[in-house]
C-alpha cells in the first residue's frame, strides 16, 4: 500500500506492535506464563506513574502477546498469586528491581522513571522471546549513563504525547527543544512550561539546546545585566527544564580575542574583503570561557538546578596546545560536549581526508575526541559527547537510521570504553534529524544498563529473529553485514554531506557553464516548505568542493573518492540482492517492515548512485571549461548527456521507495525534500539544463 506524505506519523503513534507473539513456542524451564488469569494489582491510591504503567503494560499484553489481564485495586486480602505489582522503593535512586518469583512478579524503584522503564523492561523480555515468557529471579537493573538525549522523530520540537512514550519505550531519558527565547522554539510558539510537565509525567527530563543570541563581551561593565536580561529572566518564566546546551555556531560573541575577527561569521568582512581568521563561534577564544562563566551565573540566580554544557564541535581543527589551555581554564561547574567521529583524518595514498561531520563510516573515536576526552577528565570535567547513536548521522540526511548495524557494534564499544576510562556518560544520541525506532535503538536499550548484554552480536541475531522472523534472521544478518562492510566506502566530505549525501536522489545537477543575459549565479534554491526550520538553507545545489585547510583538496580527492564510491555500491547492491532473496522467508505480519527495509536500502543504493554521478559530473563540467578544442568539449558534453540520463532514470526508480515509506526524504528541520514531488521537480530541473546543454552545443560549433 503506497503512503501518502507524513503517513509515517501514523506508525508513531503505535507503541505495541500487534501480532508479535509466536504460539508455536513452549516455556522453558523455570519460565512462568502470563495469561488470562494474571492481574495488574494497583495499590489503592497509586501515583501517577503506576496508573501509567499499569495501563501500558496491559495494552502490551493484549496488543502484542494476545493475553487480556485486568488491572485492579489491591486490597489487604487481595491475593498476590498470578500478579503483576508496583512498588515504591526509595533506595532505589535509579533504575529499578524486577522480581519474579512463582507466579507473581513485583516491580521497585525510587522514580517516575524506574517504575515506567520497570514496565517497559518486562514488554522488552516479552518481544524478545516472542512470548509472554519471563525468566524467575530477582534482577537489580541500574543506567549506565547521566543522561540519554533525543530530538523528536515526528517534527522539529514536536512532542506529542505518542512521541513522549515512543522516546520512553526507546530507553531514552531526556528530550532535546531549541529555543529562541521564553516560550519560543524552533517552531515558533512553544508553551515550554506545559511540555517540560507533560515530559516529566514520562519520566523525561528536558535539555533546552539554546539558540538564544547573547552577543556581549563578558569584561563590559553591564554585562551582569545583560546576560541577566536574557538568561536570567528566561529561567524566571521557565521552569523544570533540566540542563541548557550551548554551542559555538549558536553562541557568538565579541570576543577581542586577535585571532579572531570578534564578530559574527556572516560579518567578517571589512570594506568586502573577507576577513580569514575564524569568528569566535569556531575558535577557542582566551576569553570564552569567562563569556560562559558570565552566562552560567545568569542562569544560576534563577535556577540552580539546571546543568549547562557546552560543545566544542566548532573547533575540532584547532590545535591540541589551544584546545588543552582552553578546558584548563573552562569552568568547573560546566559539562564540556564533544563530538565523537568528527575530524578523525583518514589517510590514504597520500591524501588527508578528515571527517567533516557526522557519520558512521567512522565508528570510533579520532585524536580529536581522544585528546579532548583525556584532558577534559584530567581536568575534572563533566563531559557529553554526541554519539549519534539512536542511529541516524548526515551519511543520508534524509533516512530514519542507517542500516549498518555491526558499524553501530564498533561505535557503543568504542563509547563504552570513553565511560569507563573517562566517565564519559551524557549521551546527545541524534542531533535535530530526529530517530525512529530501529534495530540500534534496541541494541542501544540492552548495553546502556547493568547488567550489561555484552554479546552484542547474539544480541543483534535475536533482534533480527524478533523484527522479521527466524527463518529470515540469517539473510538479514547477511544483508546488513554486507551493508556495515560498504560504509567503510562512504565519503564523508561537506560538499557530499550538504549536497547528495543531505537530500537524496533529488539533488539537482547545475550545467555550470554559465550561459546569462543577466549575469547572476547558477546556485538553485532548492524548493522547501516556507514553515521549514532549516529548509533550502542547509542545502548547498551548486556542487564543488568545500575544501579545509586540514584536507587534501578536491582534485586531488575526487579520484580515490569515485573509486571508493564504487566499491560501496557494488558491496551495497550485494546486500540488497541478499535481501530481496530474504524477503519471502520473513512472515506475513512481519513483511510491512521488511518491505520498509527494502525502500531503505534502495533509497540509499539510489543515493550513493546519484553522489557518484555528481563527482564525475563535476569532474566533466570542470574540463568542459578548459577543452583545448571543439571535439573534445563535445565528447566530454555528450558524455555529460549520458550521466543525465542516468540520474534521471535514478530519480524515477527512486519513487517506489519513497511511496512504501514516507519517512524517506523527510527530514524535521528541512522537511520534505525527497518525496515524489521532489523527485518529478528533479526530472523537471534535468529537462531544463538539457536545452542548456543543446545551446552550449550549438555555441561550440558556431
């Protein structure tokens, strides 16, 4: 059945999947079965939380396992056997205690949190076995981490209670909203005092991702005032919110600083003349850390309670000298963020090609983090890093997550051993490209706890048995083994990652010879909704390199990079061979989600397609300008025609992927730029630049 734009939404709003249960299956020993005659006891007067809880797993047994238990009060004659039972228990600060013993099972804990995760750890068991089977024993079970942070996956800072319980039963804890000022999001209005309430009674905690501008030096004689006025007040209206992140990009000040401009970066320019040094958002400016001590008072008169962080992510480049004094003398009460993968150089035949964002061709840490990490922690320091781990990254900006699970094995190793060497334990686990759950949102639930599910690979065989069916367990596993083994390909470049790579196989393709009348540029505006947060503004049309004074350049690039490209679609088309052989083994109550899986697959086959086609395009398009000749132009334009054509019989098999799952080609803070709409403007925009071509033909051979 094809969906319609935003269909996807619908699927949020279910939290138990029906059917998961496999009545083939016998217990084992020592398992006890909850059926009909089982009940979900509530004291007389229970809080919230447990009412909450209660509802939730009933639904779950109904829904998924096809068992009807009542939920009842309890009385002091209520008999105990074949019950389920909540209790308050407030040593348990954290986590939560199961314990099932004969035909009765009690869940503790201390917080809002443990008593729905207690729950929630009991549907889990459940999907896993496929079974309303659980285990006797008692089990302590304890987070790992501070905090695990999720943007919304339905919409740039949209939170809906369906949203609120999908992000619970994921195994996050804390919920992301950009803010703009009091009771202002991304979105526009935002009553944030009802959200942070309304996530509370979830359990969840609120971080506040600040987008507040701020641009005051610390050493002014009102500065106090100043950032009273703006941090101080915001925190007299808004309430409960648990930590405010700030980052470089979104917090720019007049720093005085001279190896920096002291000014934003869209004004350093001097009589137009670009000014080179970086904007004090991208550096370590000496006088950044007493800018964020002023911001951190300000907020502290207001609310104590709040943690605030901040992230280097802008300054990775810098040198380790400046970056060290820099977390020398930032201030104890701040956590420091960083991100994990980001500037890790891969060197090869001579090249230097560093990770220039987001990606998990790249599971594990690079100097950047490793340096960062170590001298944050000798240093005393709190410290989040963006892990990335609710499984999606700009590697294909507009997917729900990538497909790559033994990749996402490496990642939580390498991230464990930041925790247990430098307590390394607030996790910012997608930035604004939200989540959907998947199989590394599972994996993820399971090893970010004690006790720990060590085995990570038995681990990801069950879950591939519990999402499509045993018989089609081992062609999955094929499948994404081959899929994590083509990552090793990707190119993590930002002309990539803001151009094919951030939309898909609509991305256009700009003739760049200029043929003008009125002597303007060639970039297109790529055609977003006007509500959009982002939109057309974080999509780059006219593709070139972005070159860094830390990477080899683009010509240089270009050739190991199109040769690297094509080992990744041959190895990706091997996978998605492996499952389209898969697909009939996988149960029918099962298929709707394998079909997703296909779409996925496909969409990114068609996305490393059209990547390809851009590097040698504009390879073609460079020498086209320097021919020395008419018949070499028109054989480097003829075959400028024939990648045209591909990419536009690209385009079009692209359609069935986005029309099985409107998740793909959405992404919440551009919205929708690869759903059939984009891709027929894609075939528009290609018919248009061939009548280009035709009249630099004609042009050649006047």
């Amino acid at each position: 059945m094809k969906e319609e734009n935003y269909d996807f939404r619908k699927r949020r709003t279910v939290i138990h999947l029906p059917g998961r249960r496999d009545f083939s299956l016998s217990p084992g020993k020592g398992q006890i079965v909850l059926n009909r005659g089982w009940r979900i006891l509530l004291s007389p007067d229970p809080p919230d939380c447990m009412r909450r809880a209660a509802s939730d797993l009933q639904d779950f047994l109904f829904v998924s396992m096809e068992v009807s238990v009542r939920v009842e009060y309890e009385g002091s004659e209520t008999e105990k056997t074949k019950s389920i039972r909540f209790a308050w228990n407030e040593s348990i600060a954290r986590g939560y205690d199961i314990e099932v013993a004969g035909e009765s099972v009690l869940l503790s804990a201390g917080s809002v949190l443990g008593i729905l995760q207690a729950g929630i750890a009991l549907e889990d068991r459940m999907n896993l076995a496929e079974a309303p089977f659980l285990n006797q024993g008692v089990e302590p079970v304890r987070p790992r981490l501070h905090s695990r942070q999720v943007h919304s996956g339905c919409g740039i800072d949209e939170y809906p209670d369906c949203e609120l319980n999908a992000i619970l039963h994921a195994g996050y804890d804390t919920i992301v909203v950009f803010i703009k000022g009091i009771d202002r999001s991304a979105r526009g209005f935002c009553n944030l005092n009802e959200l942070i309430a309304r996530a509370a009674g979830f359990g969840l905690r609120t971080l506040l991702y600040n987008y507040m501008e701020s641009f005051k030096h610390p050493d002014d004689p009102d500065a106090e005032a100043f950032f009273d006025s703006v941090y101080g007040e915001f925190f007299r209206h808004v309430h409960g919110a648990s930590a405010i992140m700030l980052c470089g990009e979104s917090l720019e000040f007049p720093s005085r600083d001279p190896a920096t401009t002291g000014k934003p970066w869209h004004q350093s320019v001097v009589d137009g003349i670009p000014d080179v040094r970086p904007s004090p958002g991208w550096y370590p400016c000496e006088d950044y850390p007493r800018y964020l001590r002023k911001i951190r008072e300000a907020i502290h008169r207001a609310d104590p309670g709040v943690e605030v962080s901040f992230s280097t992510y802008n300054w990775g480049y810098a040198p380790f000298e400046l970056r060290r004094h820099f977390l020398q003398v930032f201030p104890k009460e701040l956590t420091v963020e960083m991100p994990f993968e980001n500037f890790k150089v891969k060197k090869e035949d001579g090249l230097s090609r560093p990770v220039m964002d987001y990606t998990i061709s790249e599971p594990e840490p690079g100097y950047y983090f490793l340096s960062e990490a170590e001298e944050a922690h000798r240093n005393g320091l709190s410290i989040a890093v963006i892990s990335n781990t609710a499984g999606a990254t700009w590697d294909f900006g507009t997917v729900p997550y990538v497909p790559v699970p033994y990749c996402w094995l490496r990642r939580l190793r390498a991230l464990n051993d930041a925790l247990e060497k430098w307590n390394v334990d607030r996790y910012y686990e997608t930035h604004h490209y939200g989540w959907q759950p998947n199989v590394v949102t599972e994996l993820c639930k399971r090893y970010f706890v004690d006790p720990q599910e060590t085995n990570l690979e038995a681990l990801l065989e069950k879950l591939a048995a519990m999402q499509y069916g045993r018989e089609a367990a081992e062609g999955i596993l094929g499948t994404w083994r081959l899929w994590s083994d083509a990552m090793n390909f990707y190119v993590a470049s930002n002309e990539d990652q803001y151009g094919p790579w951030r939309t898909g196989p609509s991305y256009p393709f700009i003739f760049q010879p200029n043929i003008t009348r009125t002597m303007t540029g060639k970039e297109i505006q790529f055609p977003t909704a006007p509500h959009a947060h982002f939109g057309h503004r974080i999509i780059q049309t006219m593709y070139q390199p972005f070159e860094n004074e830390n990477q080899s350049p683009g010509f240089l690039r270009y050739p190991k990079e199109i040769g690297s490209l094509e080992k990744m679609l041959e190895l990706w088309n091997r996978g998605l061979d492996r499952l389209k052989e898969t697909l009939p083994f996988v149960p029918p109550k099962k298929r709707a989600e394998a079909d997703r899986l296909e779409a996925l697959g496909h969409f990114i086959r068609n996305s490393i397609v059209t990547t390809l086609h851009m590097k040698r395009w504009w390879r073609l398009n460079m020498r086209l300008q320097i021919a020395e000749g008419r018949k070499e132009a028109l054989e480097i334009l003829d075959r400028l025609f024939e990648i045209a054509d591909a990419e536009a019989a690209n385009a079009l098999d692209t359609i069935p992927c986005v029309e099985t799952d409107s998740r793909l080609g959405w992404e919440p803070s551009m919205e929708y730029v690869c759903d059939r709409w984009h891709l027929e403007w894609k075939l528009r925009q290609l018919d248009s630049m061939k009548l280009e071509m035709e009249t630099y033909r004609k042009m050649i051979n006047l």
